[in-house]
C-alpha cells in the first residue's frame, strides 16, 4: 500500500476551503477592561476583527437541555483552520454569532481543522 503524499493532502484540504468555504469576520476577543459606572467608565470587552473562511454548516434536529427541558433545535456549526476562543465572535452574512461550546477537532484532506458550534450573539447596542 503506497504511503500518503503530504503535499497532496494539503493542496486538497485548501482546495476544499476555496472551493467551498466562505468568508466571514472573527472578532477574537482579547481582553476586557472594567471601571466605576459613576466615573463614565463602563465593563467593555476588547475584540480585534479577523477575515477567515470557514465551511458553515447546519446539523438539524438535535437535542439540547434547556431550562424548559429537552428541546428539538437546529445548530449551526463552522470549521475554521484556527481553533477560536471560548469568547470569539463571527459575523456571516449579516448576522452575528458566538461560538457555543468546544472547538471539535476533525480532519479534512489530511490537516487538522476545527468544527465550533454557533449561537446567535445577544445584540449589544
């Protein structure tokens, strides 16, 4: 059996981002600085804006705990080539979202990549 060519493997893994991802603005969260609310200083949390491409993807039908009980929700996943932080945020198509839980380590064409679920992001104006 012929070993696997590494080179190869990487050009089909950034052919399938060309191909197939999409491009969306990371805001990764770096710091947060906090200050008395009399003083006009008020808790802010420090982004810094990035454009990655990701291959998005919905995973329907699945069952989350809530605090109602067991509830029937359609999630939405991304892959990015970067694991993003627990606090990232992305903005795809207009609309913003929060990473929710874990980064999940997969392998497509032969690089390791990251699957993160995604929420919507509570408005902050």
């Amino acid at each position: 059996m012929p070993r696997p060519d590494p080179a190869r493997l990487a050009r089909n893994a950034r052919q399938v981002f060309e191909a197939n991802g999409e491009t969306a603005t990371l805001r990764a969260y770096v710091r947060g600085t906090t200050g008395a609310g009399k003083c006009g200083v008020q808790t802010t949390q420090n982004y810094i804006a990035l454009t990655v491409t990701g291959l998005f993807a919905f995973k329907p039908a699945m069952e989350q705990l809530r605090e109602g009980g067991q509830t029937i929700v359609n999630r939405l996943f991304v892959t990015t080539e970067t694991a993003p932080g627990a606090r990232d945020e992305l903005d795809w198509r207009g609309t913003a979202y929060r990473i929710d839980g874990q980064p999940i380590p997969v392998i497509i064409g032969g690089r390791l990549q990251w699957r993160s679920p995604l929420a919507l992001a509570a408005p902050t104006a």
